[in-house]
C-alpha cells in the first residue's frame, strides 16, 4: 500500500521502502503499532534522509508529512514530562516547561509547546527555487515570515489572521533567485490552520484539537 503520492513520469522521489520503515517506527513511537527498539525522536525525525528511486514518494509529502510527526513525537514528549499529580489536581502549583514559563495546567502547556514548534518550524523552512527562472520575492517572503513566527509566538502588538497569511500576495521575480509559488502557498495555507487553531482547544497528543470529554 502506498502512504504517499508517488512521483510522475520519468522522475526521481524517495526511496518508498526507506519512508515506510521510518513511518511505521514513527507510528509505534505514538502507540500506533508494536514498537520494536527504541522509540524514535524528532531529531531523529529531522535528521533522516532517504535514497533516490525512480518512481519513488514525492518528497514535498513525505517532508510535510515528517514535519507532522516532529509535532506530534515532541507533543507527546510534553504530555509525559507533566507531573500526573498537575493532572489530577493535586498539586496546586502550576508546572513549569523549561522554555515555557508558568504555565495554568497540562493542556495550556501542551498548546504553548505545540505553538512554539510550529514557530521554529516556519523559522527553518526551506522552499526550493522556482522554476524557469521565476519565483516569489525571496526578501518579501522572509519578511512575511517573521510576521508569522511572532503571531505564532505572542511576541507582536499585530498578529496575523489566518485569512491574512492565506491571501498573502508577494511579488514575482524573473531570471533571478525566487522561491517556488506553490510550495510557499502551500505551506502558508498550512500555517494558517495553525493560527486558526492558535486560541481554539487545547492539543491532544498528536497535535490535534483535543476532544473535550463527554
């Protein structure tokens, strides 16, 4: 079965029996499945790379699908570092994350956590260039992005809407160094389900909206 869209025609993608092996650890990490050694982590996540075949995953997928993960593992890793005492209630004091500050309860800090890697997500991202010789504007866009990251991070007296960051228009560059249109809008689109979700429900584990109880 394949888990990712596979490359058209004549053209190189990742190597699909590489991804799977590491999805499936992936999976098991998260309780998903049998886990068999130990469990992965993001920067193992970060760090992977994988053969070229022909006919292979598409990698824009694959890396967007691999950047899920890192939330979700590093989620998780909040989740199981609270106290279970600061779950029940027990404990009246507040638990502090270290890089989080004070934080009211397990979903507060779970939804911080879950932001601030979304934030260092949009600072890391890379687009490729843009194809025949035209791109967005590489300096527009950066800036744009730092705009997002101090949405994502409370840090900005105006934050950006979620409609803001889908209609962002940049300008188009020629015969120059430009980045790729549809990977940027696609990867705006994306933040801007993030910001949408910014002041909504707490995280569960997988870096979901938690469903509230019944």
């Amino acid at each position: 079965m394949n888990r990712f869209p596979r490359v058209h025609g004549l053209r190189n993608g990742y190597d699909p029996e590489q991804v799977d092996v590491l999805i499936r650890r992936i999976e098991a990490t998260l309780g998903r499945g049998t886990l068999e050694g130990p469990p992965v982590t993001a920067d193992e996540i970060r760090m992977s790379r994988f053969e070229i075949r022909l006919g292979g995953y598409h990698e824009l997928a694959v890396d967007f699908a691999l950047e899920a993960f890192v939330i979700a593992i590093e989620t998780r890793a909040v989740e199981q570092a609270v106290p279970v005492t600061a779950v029940s209630g027990e404990d009246d004091d507040a638990p502090t994350l270290p890089g989080l500050g004070e934080t009211e309860n397990v979903a507060d800090a779970m939804t911080a956590a879950w932001l601030e890697s979304q934030a260092v997500r949009v600072e890391r991202v890379s687009f490729r260039p843009g194809r025949l010789g035209s791109g967005y504007n590489e300096d527009e866009v950066d800036g744009f992005l730092d705009r997002v990251v101090a949405t994502l991070r409370g840090t900005t007296d105006r934050p950006l809407t979620a409609d803001e960051i889908r209609e962002a228009t940049f300008s188009t560059v020629m015969f120059k160094p430009g980045y790729a249109v549809a990977q940027v809008d696609a990867f705006l689109t994306e933040i801007a389900g993030v910001v949408d979700r910014r002041t909504g429900a707490p995280m569960s584990p997988y870096g979901d909206p938690a469903v509230p109880a019944p």
